[in-house]
C-alpha cells in the first residue's frame, strides 16, 4: 500500500470515527469489516456516504469511492477491513 493510499484510508476512517463509531452506530462499520468482494464493498461505502452530513466529508469520501470502484482487486479486499478497524480506533 504506497503513502497516498493509506493517507486517503486514514482521512476515510476518521470521517467514518466522526459519522458512525461517535455516534454509536456500527452496522456500517460492521458490514464493511465482512466484505468479501468488490461489490459487497462497494454497496457498503454507498451505504456510508448516505448517512455523512459534512459536505467536504461526502466529497472526501465519494472521492474515496471512486478510488476503490476503478481498482479495488478482489486480493485488496483487505484495504476496506483495514478501513474498518481504523474506524473503530478512533479514525488513524
């Protein structure tokens, strides 16, 4: 994973800490701990973009989308689960 990519995945993860984790809401964060395939993620990170309210966040992370739809591999799975955790940890 080059530096970019994990910087995305952290500024992602926080916004995900701040819309989901702090407010108690975990199906989000669960179902993209279980993805599987690119498709599974993909519908999860759609999910997720529906309940952000900050409107540089939604671009953040429609940005983010946009990113993992174009070249998500299904042995990258892993980068949405690490996404997950990092959430869970406070975002970083």
């Amino acid at each position: 994973m080059s530096h970019v990519e994990t910087k995305i995945i952290d500024e992602v993860a926080k916004i995900l800490y701040e819309n989901y984790v702090k407010e108690k809401s975990y199906s989000i964060i669960d179902r993209l701990s279980r993805v599987t395939n690119k498709e599974l993620a993909v519908s999860a990170l759609y999910e997720a973009l529906r309940g952000i309210r900050n409107e540089e966040e939604r671009a953040k992370f429609k940005e983010f989308i946009d990113i993992i739809t174009e070249k998500l591999e299904k042995n990258d799975i892993y980068q949405i689960k690490l996404l997950a955790l990092k959430a869970l940890s406070g975002g970083g």
